[in-house]
C-alpha cells in the first residue's frame, strides 16, 4: 500500500479481501507502526472504494 510516496506495509489477520493492484481502499489500523521503511502496522478493516 503506497500513500503521496510513502510506503506501508500492513499485517491483515482475519480480513477477508484480496488486493488487486491498482485497486483503491480505505484501512483502518491498530495506530501503532513499526519505524521501519517501509512503515509496518495491521489493518483491521478494509473497504473498497469506487
């Protein structure tokens, strides 16, 4: 997941959605990430946008 140039990489237990590339969505995190790059958290739920 890429957001303005930045880099994430994002944990997803218990979610069930499988990314395409170029699809658009809208993550809800935990709010702690790991400061590493690129930046790591876990998404706790995930919605697709038209």
């Amino acid at each position: 997941m890429s957001r303005k140039g930045q880099e994430y990489i994002l944990v997803t237990r218990e979610i069930d959605y499988v990314a395409e590339v170029g699809d658009k969505v809208r993550v809800w995190t935990t709010g702690q990430y790991e400061e590493s790059n690129p930046i790591q958290g876990e998404a706790i739920k995930i919605e697709t946008i038209n």
